[in-house]
C-alpha cells in the first residue's frame, strides 16, 4: 500500500468525549493516525454507504470518524481496500434485485417442501401421549365455544358407539387397516356454525355433530363410512400435521409449556372445516373405503352422503362459516365413483 496516500479524521480514544484531528495511512499490514498505529487485522471497518460519516473502530473502544465519506472511500480504493461481497451487492441495483428473488425462491421452496419436511420429522419423533394431551385441550376449549352437549339420549349415542365398535372390531378380524391404539367418539351439538359435521382431532378424539347423525339417520352405513374416513385422519395424524404447519414454532412450544390458548381460536377452522390437502382427504377416503369394507359396511351410500350435503350447502350458502370437513377436497364427483368402485 502507498503510504504517501493520507486523509484527515477525528481521533476519539474511547476515553473522553473530546476529538483529536489526525492524519491517517496505511502500510502493508498497519493504520497510521497520528503518532498511533494499530493492526489492519483489529479494525473493523465501514460498509460503503451512499450518505453518513465513515467511521474505522479500533482496538480498544476507540474509533477514526471522516467526515467526507467521498473521500474516505477514495482514499480507502486507492489505498487497496476493497469492498466486501456484501457491500458489492448493496451497491448494485442488478444483484439486490437477484438477492430478493433468491430470497422470496428460497421462502417458497421452504414453505413448499421444507416446512412439509419438518413437519413430517417431528410428527415422527413426538410421541402419541403429546398428541393426545393436544387433542384433550382442544376439545375442551371447544366444549362452551363452538360444541354443546349432544341432545341424543345416552341409548342412542350408544347404540351407535356399539354399530360403530362392531364395524372396526370384524375389520381387525377381517385384515382390515391398521387402527390407532386409541381413539374415541364425541357426540356434540354444533350449532349453526357447524352444522353436519364431524372431524378428528390430533390424539384421537373424533368430534360427530347430532345435525349429521339426523341428516343421516336412515343410512348408518354412511355415518360408519364418515367415522371411518375420520379414523384414517387419526392413524396417519394428519390433523397434528396440519396444526404443526399451520403454527409451526408455536404449536411445538403449546405442546411442551401446555400453553394452547393461540390454537384454541384456529382450531375449528382448521379440523372443522375442508383445510386437509388434497392428499391427506384421498388418503383418509382409502382408509375409510378399505375399513368400511373389511367391517362389513356398505362403503357406497357415501353417494347419499354427498348428495345430502350438497343440497343441504345450497340451502345455507353464505349462513354456514364453517363447511363439513369431508364434504370436498377432492370434488364430491370424484369421490362419489371412488367409494362406488367394487
């Protein structure tokens, strides 16, 4: 480096407020100021800015301030300091504006298959008993605030819990799918805002409104197909899945503080209503088509199903906030030929 290249600065020692002028160069490996010098590898030196003072922070507290920023990033270029990658790309319109796309590519990509990723990995590694706890807290936040107590007498709530142990019961003897080492049946009044309904929630508590058991109460086949297709929710824990994308970060912190009040308003959105994908729906549609069948149920009144909720959705378009979880996703069309097929 030339030392004959210099430039006037402020020297403040980290001492006193007072500044000190000084003459500032370089040699080879050290800063000159004034009658002190100190270690090129010590300094921390300014990024190149548009406006602003240039300031050189030296070991110990102490800094060098240049006024003339123009000049200092003269004196700085002639000296044989060179910007760093950073810097040359703040300065470049071009390269920030490939930064921005490289940024916004990076989050899409991160939403599109890495948060799936790690979602995936941690529903592997957290255990059923958190899943369940989750389960507890969420319907009993929705107890009083969305679901009442089921107006169906306690004989039929269970003559069905009985239609509905006696399907999964000859499924397991039958070679039917496997089935989650626990899950149980809610009777609930869901209101206006619910409706017919029913969904599962992570643990295994399966959530059936008293509008769905009525709309449907001459085809018992369609209400064990319907539990059955909730069921599949539960073994492949796509309600954890879905809650854990969702929140991310802070659904894993509710699971381990027990703190669940921030899911408590999203939940029924989210499980009551058609946010599942598209593969988690066709997945939880096999399960339900295989175990209906292995338990001896008749798979294909979900026709009747679908029929009876579409007209029961252009009767209250607008009026319902919340759609049935199992009535879309894929189009009903394609689901009514795939609980058909032989």
């Amino acid at each position: 480096m030339d030392n004959s290249l210099r430039i006037e600065a402020d020297w403040f020692d980290g001492r006193s407020a007072r500044a000190r002028p000084v003459e500032v160069w370089l040699d080879s490996a050290t800063l000159h100021f004034g009658d002190q010098t100190a270690p090129l590898r010590s300094l921390t030196w300014p990024e190149r800015q548009r406006h602003g003072q240039r300031q050189v922070l030296l070991p110990g507290g102490g800094l060098l301030s240049f006024a003339d920023a123009e000049a200092f990033d003269a004196w700085a270029l002639a000296s044989g300091r060179r910007d760093s990658a950073v810097v040359q790309w703040q300065q470049s319109w071009r390269l920030a504006v490939l930064s921005l796309v490289l940024l916004v590519a990076s989050l899409l990509a991160g939403y599109r298959w890495g948060l799936p990723w790690a979602v995936d990995r941690a529903v592997d590694v957290l255990p059923r008993s958190a899943e369940h706890r989750l389960g507890e807290h969420l319907l009993s936040g929705l107890d009083g605030e969305w679901l009442k107590p089921s107006g169906l007498s306690a004989d039929k709530q269970q003559v069905w819990r009985q239609r509905w142990a006696m399907a999964v019961n000859k499924a397991r003897a039958h070679g039917g799918p496997a089935v989650p080492e626990r899950f149980e049946i809610h009777f609930r009044d869901g209101g206006k805002a619910l409706g017919p309904n029913a969904f599962a929630l992570p643990g295994g508590d399966i959530v059936i409104t008293d509008k769905l058991l009525e709309l449907l109460a001459d085809e018992p086949d369609a209400v064990l197909t319907v539990l059955a297709h909730e069921l599949g929710h539960v073994e492949h824990r796509h309600g954890l899945r879905l809650m854990l994308r969702a929140g991310a970060i802070g659904v894993v912190a509710s699971v381990v503080v027990g703190d669940f009040s921030t899911l408590l308003a999203a939940a029924p959105a989210l499980l009551a209503s058609n946010a599942y994908s598209r593969d988690n729906e066709r997945e939880a549609d096999l399960y339900a088509r295989t175990l209906a069948r292995a338990g001896g149920v008749d798979a294909s009144r979900m026709a009747v199903f679908f029929e009876r909720i579409a007209k029961k959705n252009e009767a209250t378009v607008g009026n319902n906030p919340v759609a049935i979880a199992i009535s879309s996703h894929p189009a009903d069309e394609e689901r009514v030929r795939f609980f058909s097929k032989p």
